[in-house]
C-alpha cells in the first residue's frame, strides 16, 4: 500500500506530465523527461542540506533521508516513473 506523501507525488507528476507534454520546453522522450526531473530534485535536496546545516542542523536528516532514497531508487523505479 502506498503512503499518502507517494500517492500524492504520484498525481502531482501525472498533472505535470499532461500539462507538460505539449510545450517546447518539456523533453519529448520520457526517459529524458525522467532525467530532467529526477536532476532538478537532486539539485533540491542539496540546496536543502545545506540550509539545513546552517540554520536547523537538527533537521538535517529529513532532507538527508530524501536525497539517500533519491539516489537509492534505480531511475525505473523512481516514484516519477511510476507516472509514465
């Protein structure tokens, strides 16, 4: 059974894929539009361990958890994927 945070993750992407699908600035290729997505929450975590480190260290463990399932995840099996 999925958590409520994965399910809705999973309908965030499937409304974003949709709306996305026919503008210029969306991949045409899923692989790279997983691509594409799966840098940009990378480049969100990093962003929030460091402003965890400076301002709530005792909150770092909460974005450290995210990037360490992030990266754990095979690009296939990614809850983003699950929206293709």
């Amino acid at each position: 059974m999925k958590r409520s945070s994965d399910r809705a993750t999973t309908a965030f992407m499937t409304g974003y894929r949709e709306t996305m699908r026919n503008t210029r600035l969306w991949p045409t290729d899923p692989h790279a539009a997983d691509a594409m997505i799966n840098f940009f929450l990378l480049e969100k975590v990093l962003y929030d361990i460091e402003d965890e480190l400076f301002h709530r260290f005792e909150w770092l463990h909460i974005p450290l958890t995210g990037m360490l399932r992030l990266l754990s995840e095979p690009a296939s099996e990614t809850l983003l994927s699950e929206t293709l």
